[in-house]
C-alpha cells in the first residue's frame, strides 16, 4: 500500500492522527533510519496505531543554511516510495518555516506532537534534538511525552556488522567518492536522481546517442563521470543505460545534469518524471578532440555498463 503524505501538522481530522511515529530528517531512509522506523513498528503493532514517519520539508539544514551546497539524498516523493515497504502508511511531512524554527522544544512537544499529530507514540535516534536551538533532546521527549500522553523509545547507533557507519553523511562521503557500492550498502539500495526530462542541446543525436537530460536540484552532486544506470519509467519499465553527470568539459553546459543513454529504446521522455539509478561509476569526465573520438568512447562506456549492470542484479 502506498504510503500517503500529509503535509501539515494543524487542524488534522481524528482519523489522521492518533499515529505511532518515528521522527527525524530521514534523508535517504537508510538501514539506520530503518531501525527508528522499527521501534515505531514494534510500538504501533502493540498499541493497535497506524505506523507514521514525522519529517520536515524543506529539511531543516536548507531553512537554515540557504546558501549551502545542494545535499539531499531523495526527493518527498522517494522518501514516500522508501517507507511504504516498511509498512509506513502516513509520511506528516510538517513545514519547516519560520514558525516551526521558532518553537521551542516544549512547544514543539505539546502542540505539533501531542495536540496537533496526537501521537500516542514517538521513536527517535540516539542523537535526535529538536526546539529552537536543538535544546531538545531524546531524554526530554520521554518526559514531555509522560507529560502529554505518548510514550518515546530511543533507538541506539546501528552500524553495520562489518563496521560501515549507517548514516546520511556517510553516503555522502561515498558518492563525493563516486563509490557507488558502498552507498548502496548503507541506503540498501542504489542511490537514484528524480526529475523531469528536459529538452537539452541534442548532441547526442547526431551521434546516434540521444539522452534524457534531468537536472540535478538539490540533490548532493556525486562525483562527476560516466555510471551505469537503471531508469525506472513512469508506467514502471526499468531501462539500463549509461549516464554522464556533471558539466561535460568538452562542451561546457551552465549547470551540471544528469544525461541518460537508455539502451534499445526510441520513445520521447519529454516532460515526463524518471527516476535513475547510479549503479556504478565508470569513469571520471574526460575531454576529446573530436566527436568521433567522443562517439568511440560512448561505445566503449556502453559495453561496460552493461557489464557492471548485468554484474549487478536489479533490486
């Protein structure tokens, strides 16, 4: 069942709160993010509560830090598609703005949690903070909450067996490192770039190679070069290709983008919605001397995409 989005915290009907929740950024949804969302489980299935994610849109970071490099790991709607295998059924995706960064952590507590989400319960991380200031903390929730009615569980640091640190910076470090293996591990699964497709230069096509060109927003730039790549179309084909992200050094576009090659397919992508995953860099960008030399070097990032591809099986 998809998971539904309700994008307000105010003036909610009874039958869209009452939730068992677990609350943070969630950016990425990775396998540490998955066991707050567990705990929530765990508390919904004994309090017979619908099982919820609390998030904020944008993420705080951006209210705060406006001129910060672009750093999100998915989009709303990929953060609804991550949670619904987890048997999210509601995402409150609550406005952070200027209201929300003014409330302290009491107010927070007692008027979007209790008054106006009427959550009977709360699952946060280890290191969860919250209030103007993040004066907030993991402690304070569960005795706001015995207060207000809702009980809190705390979820301690998941790290992997192997030792790999399950967090959203740490997918960040993979993909600046282009190690698109080890990014996967932590989200447990690629990491993919949402958007629409735009009409770009159509350079391709006079090679015989025309891309879907997605412009990258916000999210984090991994590191500049030629992947392998699964699109997932809208009616839910998933197409393999090749991709360059980044600015193209031989010619130098304004803004970097995300340029597909979906292999064996001819139909128009315009305007539509694709979703792209990164499976495996290649290569690093690189310049050339003519479009000849260019085009043989296209064939030769094709065939090894389809090797890393056929390398890894679909998720």
């Amino acid at each position: 069942m998809p998971t539904a989005i309700l994008t307000g915290w105010r003036d909610l009907s009874p039958d869209q709160q009452g939730a068992a929740a677990a609350l943070g950024a969630f950016d990425g949804v990775h396998r540490g993010h998955q066991g707050v969302i567990a705990a929530a489980r765990e508390a919904a299935e004994r309090l017979d509560a619908p099982l919820a994610v609390v998030s904020f849109e944008p993420h705080p970071r951006r209210w705060f830090q406006p001129e910060a490099a672009p750093f999100r790991l998915m989009s709303p709607a990929q953060m609804a598609r991550a949670l619904a295998p987890l048997g999210v059924e509601r995402l409150y995706l609550l406005p952070f703005d200027a209201d929300m960064a003014a409330m302290s952590d009491e107010t927070f507590a007692r008027s979007v949690l209790s008054e106006g989400l009427g959550l009977r319960h709360a699952a946060v991380g280890f290191d969860f903070t919250y209030g103007k200031g993040r004066t907030g903390s993991p402690d304070g929730l569960a005795r706001a909450g015995a207060d207000l009615g809702f009980s809190v569980s705390v979820t301690d640091r998941i790290d992997d067996p192997g030792g790999l640190k399950l967090s959203s910076s740490a997918v960040r470090e993979a993909l600046n490192a282009g190690d698109m293996a080890r990014a996967a591990a932590i989200l447990g699964r690629p990491f993919a770039i949402e958007g629409e497709v735009v009409h770009g230069e159509k350079r391709g096509r006079t090679i015989g190679v025309p891309t879907a060109n997605v412009r990258l927003g916000d999210y984090m730039r991994p590191a500049y070069g030629v992947y392998a790549t699964r699109t997932r179309l809208p009616d839910g084909r998933v197409i393999d290709g090749v991709a360059n992200l980044g600015v193209r050094p031989m010619f130098e576009i304004p803004e970097p983008l995300l340029e597909v090659w979906l292999f064996d397919f001819a139909e128009s992508l315009y305007g539509q919605t694709v979703e792209t995953e990164l499976v495996a860099l290649l290569r690093g960008e690189m310049n050339f001397d003519g479009l000849d030399a260019l085009k043989a070097q296209i064939d030769s990032d094709a065939a090894a995409a389809r090797i890393a591809l056929a390398a890894t099986p679909d998720r």
